[in-house]
C-alpha cells in the first residue's frame, strides 16, 4: 500500500512543480510521476542537510521541500532540453 501512496505523491508533487513554472511543459503523467518522485527524493535531501530530520521522514517542510526540488529538477530538464535543440 505504501508504494501507491508515494506514486500518488509524486504524482501531487509533480503536477504541483509543473503548475508553478511558467511555459509548455511536454511530458505525460508518467514522467510527471517520476518528477515529483525525484523532486521528493531532492527536496528530502536538502531538507535533511538544513534540518536535523531524516530524508523520508513525512512533514511539512519535507512537502515544501519536495515541491521545491521538482521545480529545480524541472528547470534543469527545461534548460537542458533548450540547448540540446539550438
């Protein structure tokens, strides 16, 4: 049960991150999934450096931070899909 809840998650994270960048984003719901995923895990990872919790531990700042991280994932995956096609 507790992978269903974190796909769900990363699913809210990532439409969360695409809702707040400006511009076209082309990717389905799968990739969105794997956004927020990822996003989760980097935002886990700076919240653990700055505060004295754990990278999986569930709480607010850990949510924030998830949405935070996607955005930055989603900025670096649109800065590099620019330059690629230049």
């Amino acid at each position: 049960m507790s992978i269903i809840l974190f796909i769900v998650f990363g699913l809210i994270v990532g439409l969360l991150a695409r809702a707040l960048l400006p511009g076209r984003q082309s990717m389905g719901i799968g990739m969105t999934i794997l956004l927020g995923v990822a996003g989760s895990f980097v935002g886990g990872f700076i919240g653990a450096l700055l505060t004295d919790s754990r990278v999986t531990d569930f709480n607010t700042a850990g949510m924030i931070g998830s949405v935070i991280g996607a955005v930055l994932l989603l900025l670096l995956v649109g800065a590099r899909g620019r330059h690629a096609h230049v």
